[in-house]
C-alpha cells in the first residue's frame, strides 16, 4: 500500500483539475465530430436524394438535392464556427504558464476546432460547383 | 516463520539486489509447461513480435515467388490457381498476420516501460488476444499448407468469394481466419486504451505523455472503430455461403457493392493503423538522436488525430470506378488529399528537430532517413490517386501496387527496422553490428527501389494487378525483370537484417544502459528489462524525464519512487488520474492463469466447427468458451475481501475499493467497438434499401405492432430494473437490489421473447437481402439480450456470495453499461424494421 504523502512531491501544485467526462473529455474532437457528421449526412443526404429524385426547385435556379446538401452543410460550416468561437474565448484560460495538462488541452481544442472547419467547408465547395446526380 | 523483507521498513531499506530478487519472483512468468500461463507484458509482446515475424518470412517467401512468376513473358512456372492462392495469402499474411500483430506487440512491450507502469492494464486479456492470433493465423497457414489457401485476393471481393465462383472451404478460411485474428487485435486495443489512460507514472500528465503513447491510444482507438465493419462483411458471407441468407447476390436482392463498402471502411483506416505506430516509433528516435526534444509536441498530437478521423472519410476512393456520382466522389477525393496535410505537419516536425538539435548519425537514423524517403514518395503518388481521373487510369494496375508498397514499406518496414535496431539493446542487453547493419539497409533500401519503383511504369503501360502471366511484346518485359531483380536484392538485405539481430542478441557487445542517450522511461531500467519493470515508480515532472534526470534509473532501483514496497503475492501498479497524472489508486493485477489459453482453445473450437460446418460442435465450443469466460470474470476481484479501515484513509486504495475500474473501461470500450459494428450494419440495411437493384422485396414483415411495443417497453424495463439495482447496492439496500435485478432480467427475458416473435414473423431469410438483414439485426438484440442475462444472473450470484464483499458495485455498473446499450440498440432496431415498410414509397 502506498501512503499518499509518498508520491505528494510528484502532483503538481498549482494546477487546476480538469476532470475528464464524458463531455469534457470528448471536447477536443467534438469539431472532428462534426466533420463526420458532415461527410455522413452529406454522402447519405446525396443518396437518398438521387434515389428519390427530388424534383427541382425553383428557388435559386438550381436543383432540390443541391439546395438541401447547401443547407446540410451551412448548418455544419456554423457549427463548426460556433464550436471554434468558443475555443477560442478559453484559448488562455487557464493561463499558458501555469496551465498544466488543462490548458494542453484548451489549445489543442482550439488547433482542432480550426482544423475542423477548414475541413468542413474543403469538403462541401464541390456542392456548389457539380451537378449532384450524374 | 516471517521473510526478512515482510515488512514494509525493512521493504523500504532493502539492497535493490533484494528488491530486485523479490520483485523478479513476484512478476515473473512461469517457464516449461507454465509458459502457457504466461500473462506479464514483456513475454507476450515478444511473443507477439515473434510470431509476427514468422508470418512476415512466410509472406516474404510468396512475395519471392510472386516475382519470379513475373520476371518473364509467358506463364511461368505457377499455374493461375497456385498464383492466385499465393498472392492472396502475401497480402493477408502481410495486412493482418505482421503488420498490426508486430505493432501491437512493440506497444505491448514498450509502453508500461515508457509510461512507467509495471503491466498492462488487463494481463489475462492480453495472453488471450495472442492465443486468439496465433490460432487464426494457423487455420489460414494450415490451409495453405493443405493447398486449401483462399485465392480472391485480400479484399476477397464478392461474387468472386461467394458460393457460386468459390466453392470450396478456401474462401471460409480467410473469413474465419482473418475474423478470428481481428478479435484478439480488439481485445489488444481494448488494453492499450485502457493501460494508456489510467496507468501511468505519478506526475505524466497528458502533455507529458511520450508521443509513442498518444500514436498508440490513438491507433487503438481506430482498431475499435475500423476493424468491426470488416468482421461484419465476415460474418454476412459466410451467412451467405453457408446458409444461402443473401447480402452481396443481386438476384435476391444483395448488392456486391455493400462488401467493398464494409472491406474499405476497415481496409483504409487500416493503412494507417499500419502507419501511425510506426510513426510513433520515428517521433521517439528522431529526438534521441537529434539531441532535442520534439518539435510542435501539440500540432503533432493534432495531427494524429486529424489523421486518425480523417482516415475513416476515404474509403471510396478504393472504388472510384465503380460508378458512384461524380459529387460524391469529390466529398473522398478532398478528404484523400486532405490527410496529406497532418502527414506533412508531422514531416516538418521531424524536420525541424533534426535542424534544430545537434544529430548523431547511428545505425537506426538510417533506416529513418529510408522511411522519411520511401515514405513522401509513396505519399505523393497518393495524392495522385486522390485525383479521381488520375485513379480511374491507373485503377487495379501495377501502378497502384508500387503506391501501396512504396506507403507500407515506407511507412512500416524502416521505422520498423530502425525501431528493432534501436530497442534491441533493451530486450537483449546487447548492441547490433553497425556494419551488417549497413549493409542490409543499402540492400534493403536499393533492392526495394529497384523493384517498385519501375512497377510504377509498368502500371502506367497499362499491366493490371492479379495477371498470373503475360504476354511478350507489350514493353513489360525488361521492367518486370528488373522488378524481380530488386526485390531478390531486397529480400538478401532482409536476410541478412534478421541475421544480425539473431546473431547479435546472442554475441554483441554488451550495452550500457541508456546506450543512445534517450530521454524516455523505458531506459530508466537494467537491461534487458527486468519483468516488474521498474524496482519503484518514477515521479516524473517532464516530458523527457530522463534528459532531465539522468540518474534516474538507478534511484529507481534503490527503490526512490512510488510503489517502493510490495504485498507478497500481489502484483500491484499505479493508476492516475487520466489528465493530470495524479496518483488515484492502485490496481491489483492479476498472475499467471491457464484460462485465456483454455478460452481461446474453446474459441479455436467454436470457429473450426463453424469452418467445417459442424454446428453442433460449434455450440459445444462457444458454451465452452462462455463458461471459461464465466469463471474468468468470477475470479476477478475475489481475493480482495477486506473493508476500508480507519488506517488506510490515508493510503490509496485498491481498485476494488474505487469507481472506474479498468473492468468498466474494458467493457465501456468493448462496446464501442460492438457498437461500431451495429452502425455498420445499418449502414448496410440502408445501403441495401437505396441501392441494390432488386428491392423491393416480395413481402414486408407482417407481425402485430404489440411486438415491437412489447420490445420496446422490454427494453426499457430490462435499463431501468438494471439502474435500480446498481443504485439499491450504492445505498446498502439489499431487497431493493434484488427486485431491481429481478426486473432486469424479466425485462431482458422480455425482450428476447418479443424479438424472437418478431424473427418468426418475419419472411423466410433466404427469400430476399431485405429479410436476410432483418433477421440479422433482430438476432442481434436476441444474443446481446442473452449475454445480458448472463451479465446480471453472475451479478447477482456474485453480490451474493460471500467471497466477494461489494464495496462499489462494479458488478451492477457493467450489467448497467450493458443493459443500456442493449436498450438502446433495440429501440433502434424496433423503429427501424416497423419503420422501413412505411418509408419504402421514398425509394
């Protein structure tokens, strides 16, 4: 049995906890997440879209399936942002130099978060530019 | 009569001979017949090292084979059969039997030691993954052997693999084969997470893990998401081939495609579960040597990650000519371009430790500079089959086996032989030849370049992959030649590679102890490695905490640390707080054992009887294997019978006496990989709905709604009774407890009942791939329901028992875990089959 004041010396003593749950320690990749939300809901969304044959739409001048995976991933590009808009309000919080394993992962929430959203908006520009059926 | 080291001062001041001897015969294996017990760390991640290396050879024989088939023109010397068979098993021997088996082996090895812990995590599940590996890879060498080898490729693409074209067992070798070893690589990702996170040195917080620490957890991570839809796509053909329930035949309603889905969705991750650890192995050398710590420590965790999610958004681009839209083939394409960018991150960094440090040019750095070459060329011809016209010009000829080798070999082989020549010194004690070093990395590095690098030209005059010969006159000839000629060279650089080792860990020089100057745990040890690992736990305060401390090692074994003194008979390390590194418990492993030998037996049982179709036996081995499990799980925890007292208030307890023990991780985990495996199959459900060309069926499923009200309100009962119980044993209510598994098990009795109504009511399963796959997912909940009942009946034996004093209801907390991904899993499963004949007029 090891008492606690044999490994005392090793906490470090000026670092904030950062209990690590279900949500807290899923954070960092919640902006990955999204991009596989993303890119299932718009390869799904493209499938079931053909296959039903969406009839076009007036609206825009362009097509039901190309105006629904816009939408899909509109709503994506501002999750995205939102998500990094937060990040980026803790970026130093707790401070870089005394933030410990916490503030580790605060900015890398944040590196992710950015990856995150350029990878969401890569993915979904050919919406845009390809007819979505053929 | 009491032992001079019995008490914990005498513990405290003992010599480290004496420390050293007592803990030697706490932690190490038996030898002889015992060896079979075998659970430490260090002898099963050889064991796997070495086994994957027999597999390694075998697969480099048919490599050889297969290039002199290729040399000339003509048919050669193999007929289309044998060749077949040969390349087939290459490529399976190399993707499943060394590749990931060879890793998980280095990460079994190495990371207690680089984390500063004593095991892992789950001893007996670790002995249980290698016996499950050997196993599958003997049922598929054995059928080799037996000229029985499956011969539809790796990918074992259906039809091909399907009943009609592959008749006989060969095809229900791989799938059987290759199912069975994917077990044991979840049942290693499982320990890996779990060692990862919770057993660390006092003081590692997550920003000071090694970076092998971070590549692994990663990696295991996507073992438990990737490899479950390619045990799914297994476990649907062979459905399909022995019991006619079709999923990949057109006329009944399959599609072909769906098997390409479920192979890729495991086939590309798996290139960079391949390529991560071996990454990791470079991101730990490249420091020693460079004299400097890592470059971007935070970007190239992001990277990792980015690379590992991001891997799992690419699996189309392996079929691009099958005739997807254009739009969709543009979502992959971007997502393959895009994993350049975190590989390129952790280039750079690479890069800049070396510029910014002061390097030291050893054996290993030469390998590492091979990988760093062979590695970005393979990448950029990646990213040209990114391009989906490049890759619909190039598709299945020689031109992609050049890219996949230039990535495999580039990516695994040299960080791999780098990563042998670097630890060596730490398994055996003893330094490799510099100069056959030499010489069997410019044989290797020559004769591999030598032999690809042309295949890249051949593919582009248009040779398609899997001819077995030929013709002359078409401007492939000499390239071919020159293909083999390399690759013999190749294979003499192999040769002489595994000589050195063998010979050298025999006769070497002897090494110091931290021979190249590293900065990591696992050199703050004698060498080779003794089986506790560490004579008392490092506190550590950096992220190179031997850089820092270079006497660390010897403080350790005068036993200056944590853990310093020990409990005869009981194998004990440290478990933390998974993000700040604090010290929360200690976690009371367990020793040598028989039973995961005795359970893979059963297993090796259950899967044979299903290749040979003899069910019967088959039910005899999985009941077998359950009692094993039964009896396995029962012992767990039971010796650990004492109560908190007032004296150890200031001690840290047993994991016994705590919540979030590894048990709930392993289940937790196990489940995300169950898990993984449902979502593939309704992917599968509706894949099969939107785009296989012979739907709709016949007839929908005509049962009574009070069915799927019955399983689902079951559903929810079985969740609630389970809740009840935990929460009564939290509060010492014995009755309430009681009740609440009682209602758990009626609800889960329920449960079984209204889905098994269901199945009967459901059209007859080989009639069309719609009922094929409602019965699948509706035996689904039925068998998760039964291993529930089994969970909470084991539960509520134990909680009874006096053996085992319930301190924190661990027992309830798993049968909870469970129950509530069962009731979940059977809610969907009601809405989607009640569903689907509501929403078919959309299709």
């Amino acid at each position: 049995m090891t008492h606690r004041h044999d490994i005392a010396a090793s906490r470090g003593n000026n670092e904030r906890r950062f209990r690590f749950r279900f949500g807290g320690g899923l954070r960092p990749v919640a902006g990955l997440a999204l991009w596989v939300s993303a890119f299932v809901f718009l390869y799904g969304g493209l499938s079931v879209g053909c296959r039903a044959a969406l009839s076009p739409a007036p609206l825009l001048n362009t097509d039901s399936v190309t105006l629904w995976l816009s939408g899909v991933w509109l709503l994506h590009v501002i999750g995205a942002a939102a998500l990094l808009y937060a990040s980026w309000r803790r970026r130093d919080d707790p401070p870089r130099h005394e933030g410990g394993a916490a503030g580790f992962l605060e900015r890398l929430t944040l590196s992710l978060d950015g990856i995150a959203i350029a990878a969401i908006v890569a993915i979904g520009v050919p919406i845009l530019l390809l007819p979505p059926c053929s | 009569m009491s032992s001079p080291l019995s008490t914990a001062d005498a513990q405290r001041s003992a010599s480290p001979i004496a420390r050293h001897r007592a803990l030697e015969s706490l932690w190490r294996d038996p030898t002889g017949w015992g060896g079979f017990a075998a659970v430490n760390h260090s002898t099963i991640g050889r064991r796997f090292m070495l086994t994957a290396l027999v597999f390694f050879l075998v697969g480099g024989v048919l490599a050889m084979l297969i290039r002199a088939q290729l040399a000339t023109s003509g048919a050669g010397f193999l007929d289309s059969e044998t060749y077949n068979q040969i390349f087939t098993m290459h490529g399976t021997l190399m993707m499943f039997l060394f590749a990931i088996p060879m890793l998980e082996g280095f990460a079994m090895y190495l990371l207690p030691k680089m984390l500063g812990a004593r095991d892992l995590a789950y001893p007996r599940l670790g002995a249980y993954a290698y016996w499950c590996y050997l196993c599958g890879g003997l049922i598929l060498l054995g059928g080799m052997a037996l000229g029985l080898a499956p011969s539809s490729g790796w990918f074992m693409y259906t039809p091909l693999s399907g009943a009609q074209y592959s008749p006989g067992v060969n095809a229900d070798i791989w799938l059987i084969g290759i199912t069975f070893a994917e077990i044991s690589a979840i049942c290693a990702g499982v320990e890996l997470i779990t060692s990862i996170l919770t057993l660390r040195a006092p003081g590692m917080r997550l920003d000071r893990m090694p970076l092998f620490a971070w590549y692994v957890l990663v990696t295991a991570g996507m073992i438990l998401i990737g490899f479950p839809p390619l045990i799914l796509g297994s476990i649907l053909l062979e459905l399909e081939r022995a019991f006619g329930l079709p999923f990949f035949e057109v006329t009944r309603g399959g599609d072909p495609l769906l098997w390409q889905h479920l192979f890729w969705m495991f086939g590309h991750p798996e290139v960079y579960i391949i390529f991560l650890p071996a990454a990791g192995m470079v991101s730990t050398m490249i420091p020693t040597f460079a004299r400097h710590p890592m470059v971007g420590y935070r970007w190239i965790v992001a990277s990792i990650v980015l690379l590992a999610v991001a891997s799992f958004g690419l699996w189309v681009h392996h079929m691009f000519t099958v005739g997807i839209p254009h739009l969709a083939q543009s979502f992959f394409s971007i997502a393959s371009m895009l994993v350049a960018i975190p590989t390129g991150v952790q280039f750079f960094a690479w890069i800049a430790t070396l510029w910014m440090g002061k390097p030291v040019w050893r054996l290993p750095m030469l390998y590492l500079a091979g990988f760093l070459f062979v590695f970005v060329a393979g990448g950029l011809t990646g990213v040209m089959l990114a391009l989906v016209p490049f890759n619909w010009q190039v598709h299945d000829t020689h031109f992609v086996v050049a890219h996949m080798h230039y990535v495999l070999t580039g990516g695994l082989l040299f960080p791999l032989f780098a990563a042998v020549y670097y630890w060596m010194p730490h398994m055996t004690g003893r330094m490799p030849s510099e100069r056959l070093g030499t010489w069997s990395f410019w044989l290797i590095f020559g004769g591999f370049n030598v032999a690809f690098l042309p295949m890249h030209l051949t593919g582009l005059l248009g040779m398609p992959r899997r001819v077995f010969a030929y013709p002359e006159g078409l401007g492939w000839d000499a390239i071919n030649m020159v293909s083999s000629i390399g690759s013999f060279v190749m294979a003499m650089g192999v040769a002489l590679f595994i000589l050195d080792v063998f010979v050298h860990a025999r006769i070497g020089r002897l090494a110091s102890r931290n021979p190249w100057g590293a900065g990591t745990l696992e050199w703050a040890m004698p060498t080779p490695a003794p089986s506790y690992n560490f004579a008392a736990l490092p506190p550590v305060d950096d992220r190179d905490p031997l850089w820092r401390t270079p006497g660390l090692g010897g403080d350790l074994a005068g036993g200056h640390g944590a853990l310093a003194t020990w409990t005869p008979g009981v194998r004990e390390t440290l478990a933390v707080d998974i993000v700040n590194g604090e010290p929360t418990h200690v976690v009371r492993l367990p020793g040598p054992s028989y039973m995961p030998f005795a359970a893979a037996m059963a297993t090796a049982v259950f899967f044979l009887c299903v290749l040979f179709k003899l069910y019967m036996g088959a039910m005899a081995g999985a009941a077998i294997a359950l009692a094993l499990f039964i009896v396995w799980a029962w012992r767990t925890g039971a010796d650990d019978r004492t109560r908190i007292t007032p004296e150890q208030s200031d001690t840290l307890l047993p994991h016994t006496h705590v919540s979030g023990t590894p048990g709930v991780w392993g289940v937790g985990l196990a489940l995300t990989a169950n898990g993984t495996l449902f979502a593939a199959l309704l992917f599968g459900y509706g894949f099969l709905w939107l785009i296989a060309p012979n739907w709709p069926p016949a007839a929908f499923i005509a049962v009574s709604p009070a069915w799927f009200a019955g399983a689902a309100a079951a559903a929810v009962l079985a969740w609630f009774g389970a809740k009840r119980a935990l929460r009564a044993e939290q509060r010492g209510r014995i009755a309430t407890r009681e009740q609440g598994v009682l209602l758990c098990g009626a609800g889960g009795l329920a449960l079984a009942g209204c889905m098994g109504a269901i199945l009967i009511g459901a059209p007859p399963a080989r009639a069309h791939a719609y009922a094929a796959t409602t019965s699948v997912l509706v035996g689904y909940i039925i068998l998760h329901a039964a291993v529930g009942l089994v969970f909470s009946a084991v539960s509520w034996r134990r909680g009874r028992s006096t053996q085992h004093v319930v301190l924190t209801g661990t027992d309830l907390r798993l049968s909870l875990i469970w129950w509530r991904y069962v009731a979940v899993t059977a809610l969907i499963v009601v809405a989607v089959v009640a569903g689907l004949p509501y929403v078919e007029p959309l299709r």
